[in-house]
C-alpha cells in the first residue's frame, strides 16, 4: 500500500479552548506596601476578617480543582467511547469490503445504533476531499483532512468550512478513489461533547459560586458568634485600661480554648483587682503606721526639747530641779528608745518570711514561759494545761517566747490582782493550738477586732507609764504569721479575754527528736484557785 503524502500546509495552532480557563498570573500576590511613617499606619485586616478569607480561599482552590478535573475526565471518557466507535468502523470496512462505494457506507452507518452518528469521507494523494457519508446530526460537515494524523489512529480535526467545529477522525489507505489510489476515513463530529463541556464548565461556575458565597456567610455567621468572648475580652481590656476594674467578659463554655481564655482572663482580672486593694490597704496601713509613730514620738521629743529649752534659759533655779529635769529626759530617752526597738521588732518580724530554724518543743518553751511569769507577779495565778504528745514546731526559739511573754505581759498589764491565766495546749493532725486566757474584765466587742492594729489601745486615757506603746499585740501577730500560723482573739466564756495562736505541727524526718531520759513532757499546773 502507497503512504500518502501529507498535503497543504501544517496544522493551525489551536486545536481547541484552553479547558482550564483560568490565568495562573492572576494569583500572584501584589508586593507588600510598608505602612507611611506620616500619618495613620495602613489598617489590618481583622483576625475574623483573616479566617474568613482563609476559609473561603481554600474552598475556592478545592472547587476550583474539581472544575478543572472533572470535564477533562469527561472529555477523556467521550473522546475514548469516540475512538472506540470509529476502530470498530474502520475494521468493518476493511474486514469485509474490497471496493466500497457510497451506498455500501451509507448501509454500514445506519446498520448499527452505535454507529448512526459516523460520516465517510475519501481523499486522494493529491488531497482531494469528499464526503460520502453524512453524519446523522450534521448534513453539512466537511472535515478537513489534509493533514494525516488520522491515519491508522485517531485524531481531532476542524472543519473546512466551519473552524468552530471538530471531528474525531480515523482511516486506512489501499482504496480506489476515481480511478486513482486514495484512503478512505471515519469521523464523527464532536459538537454534542462540545456542548456538553460547555454546559458543565457553566453548572459548574454557577454552582461553584454559590458554594463560596454559602460558606463564606455561614463561616462569618460561625467565626463571629465563637470570636464574641475575644471581643467582649478586646471591650473589657479597653474599659480596664480606662480604670473600670470591675469588668469581666462573658464566660462561654470551658470545653473550647476561647472559653478558658475567658476564664483564665477573669481570674487574671480578679488577681489584680486583690493585688490593687492589697496595695491599697498596704499603703493606708503604712501611712496610719507613719502618723501614729510621729505621734507617739513627737511627745517625748517635746518633753525632752521642753526640759533642754528650760535649762538653756536658766528657769531651773536649783540643783533639785536640774535633777528632777534630768530624771524626766532621762525617762523619756528610754521610752523613746523602747518605742524604736519595738519599731525595728515589728519591720522584721513582717520582713521575715516562714521561719524553719529549728524544731522546737511547744511544752517545754510554754513551761519556761509560765515560770517566768510566776515569778515576775506572783499576784496572778498562772496555769499552763500541756500536751501529753509532742507538740514540736519549726521557728525560731526566741521569737515564739517573745510571742507569749508579750501575751502574758498584757495580762499583767490590763487585769487585776488574782485573775487566773491559763495557758492550754491542744494538738491537732497538722496543727497546734496554743490558747492564753483570762478571767479579767476583757473588751467590747468592737475592741476585739481591733487588738491586734498598730499603736492601738484599749483605754486611750491610759498613761503611756503603764499603758505602753500599743504595738505589742501587733509584734506577737507578725511573729505569728512569719512562722505560718495564724492568731485570733475572742471572749473567755465567763468573762475575760482568749487569744488564740495556731502554729503549723513539724511534720518529715527532721521532726523526729532524740529520745530524752525524760520522757514526754507532762501537764504542768501552778496552784489553782
């Protein structure tokens, strides 16, 4: 069989519509503007703004794909049924035909449902082109066959008259066409597959648009409700940089992170709210600290000031004045000095964090005290009510026997000949309670819940000789709470006064102490009435 020659020029440049339709330029995104440094810095966008844009940015590149994707494959399935109907044509032909006229082709056409849309066509070497056959759903195609591509496999072809049409096109060689040698092709149009893309490239437009705008109004419906507690945390951030430090954020659910973030920022809010009244309280407590100090200074300065004053201008006539002057100066130098000592006390005591010096034995400590006691005013009688286990705490020894020297010294002080003080020890699981009380005349109530502020006095008529300063209860509390327990006063049932210090028990390995040949220590009891 002679090959044909291929005739006319080369094949026209687009054989078809670009499917994709889309232009990857145009995705490029534009170069970053730096804000102006004059005038309002560009605004950004919003974090919903962002998570909008990026919820529907990704949708539209999964639609997009699918676009794309899916009329390529329908194209591909068509464009293979296509071939597949024009190979069983052309192996008709050539199986049972020598010398195939018009008819003959008409008849193989129209025999077969599957082949009702194939047309005939015959080109000789010199690229003469007929149609023999027409294509049931178009009388007027006209192939244009010139080049030969089609031969032996399938190719796409335009039209010689129209070049908005295509054709699927297959043929063999070895006929006679008008006396001379030629080649004999089938071809079926592919308007119907055009048309279909078409209309799938269209649904699909149409539908792919309606998506990104129902996800993109349903994502800001979402984003929006779960991003209010952020904006009602932006909304209280702004009133409270405004000095509202009253106002929370609604709390949500504290499954989902922005609800703890609600929570976490409340108890943020409410930590600093306590941290600002603490400050608060600290700097009112410090400033009455300064004027009650001033003031209880400032009488024996003048006393002493008065007296120098005299003697310089020569108002003491004698020698038992000048003594006399000297006495008084004398007595309030001391009482000055007193009152700075028990200053400097209490600055350490609330300087000094939990003490852990050595393990100390509640019993023997509380023995010492109440002995000392005894002897100093035996006037008063003195009972201490100890523990029959051991009552061991960590602190410093001589701080916790300032702590109740002071309390029984203020029995001594504010109560009358022959009251009782008795001082009871009751151990707990992890804590000891030490209770000193009385029976004596005790406070009012509104006293009560002021024994323990600095410079505070029961009786202020009470001279300063026998009254003291009014910061000993004040240095036994922050002896207390340096060793971290705790202290409260109450009434003694009766009548009297009960003050309450509650100690942490040692508790671990170092409180275990070395056997002493005297056994735990007992009850101690002075004379009782």
């Amino acid at each position: 069989m002679v090959q044909p020659t291929a005739v006319g020029g080369a094949r026209p440049a687009g054989a078809g519509p670009d499917a994709s339709g889309t232009d990857p330029s145009a995705a490029e995104p534009s170069a970053s503007r730096r804000p102006s440094p004059v005038g309002t810095p560009r605004r950004r966008w919003t974090l919903r703004a962002r998570l909008i844009a990026l919820v529907v940015a990704t949708a539209a590149v999964a639609l997009v794909a699918v676009d794309i994707v899916l009329p390529l494959i329908m194209r591909d399935a068509a464009i293979s049924t296509k071939d597949a109907t024009l190979s069983a044509a052309t192996a008709a032909a050539q199986k049972e035909y020598g010398r195939l006229t018009g008819e003959i082709l008409a008849d193989l056409t129209s025999g077969s449902g599957l082949k009702g849309e194939v047309g005939w066509s015959t080109i000789t070497q010199s690229g003469i082109t007929q149609v023999l056959v027409q294509a049931a759903s178009d009388e007027d195609a006209n192939p244009d066959l010139t080049s030969a591509e089609w031969l032996n496999a399938a190719a796409t072809v335009g039209d010689a008259t129209h070049g908005d049409l295509r054709y699927r096109a297959m043929g063999f060689g070895g006929v006679i066409v008008n006396g001379q040698p030629g080649y004999l092709v089938a071809w079926i149009p592919m308007a119907d597959l055009d048309e279909q893309l078409r209309r799938l490239i269209l649904a699909e437009l149409l539908i792919t648009a309606g998506l990104l705008v129902l996800l993109g109004a349903t994502a800001s419906l979402v984003i929006r409700r779960e991003m209010r507690p952020l904006e009602s945390m932006a909304t209280a951030a702004d009133a409270i940089a405004q000095g509202d430090l009253s106002r929370r954020v609604q709390e949500s659910d504290p499954g989902t992170e922005i609800g703890r973030l609600g929570f976490a920022f409340n108890d943020m809010l409410d930590g600093i709210s306590s941290l600002l009244d603490e400050r608060r309280r600290n700097e009112d407590k410090l400033r009455r600290f300064i004027a009650d100090a001033s003031h209880e200074l400032r009488t024996p300065v003048a006393a002493v000031r008065g007296y120098t004053d005299l003697y310089q201008a020569g108002a003491l006539p004698d020698e038992s004045a000048v003594d006399r002057a000297m006495q008084r100066m004398g007595f309030e130098a001391r009482r000055m000095g007193a009152l700075v000592d028990d200053l400097l006390t209490l600055i350490q005591a609330d300087a000094e964090n939990a003490v852990g010096h050595e393990l100390v034995d509640l019993n023997e400590l509380l023995t010492g005290v109440v002995d000392d006691a005894a002897v100093i005013d035996p006037t008063r009688i003195w009972r201490l009510a100890a523990s029959n286990g051991g009552v061991d705490v960590f602190g410093d020894r001589l701080r916790l026997h300032q702590v109740f020297a002071n309390l029984l010294s203020n029995i001594r002080t504010h109560t009358a000949e022959g009251t009782v003080a008795t001082v009871s020890v009751l151990p707990g699981l992890d804590e000891i309670a030490v209770s000193v009380s009385d029976d004596g005349p005790g406070v009012s109530d509104e006293d009560l819940d002021r024994l323990f502020d600095r410079f505070y006095r029961v009786d202020p008529s009470r001279s300063r000789e026998r009254g003291g300063t009014g910061l000993g209860l004040s240095i036994v509390a922050a002896i207390v709470r340096g060793h971290g327990g705790r202290i409260a006063a109450t009434h003694t049932p009766g009548g009297g006064l009960t003050i309450t210090v509650v100690l942490p028990r040692a508790s671990g390995t170092a409180a275990v102490r070395p056997a002493r040949p005297g056994g735990p220590a007992g009850s101690v009891d002075l004379p009782e009435t």
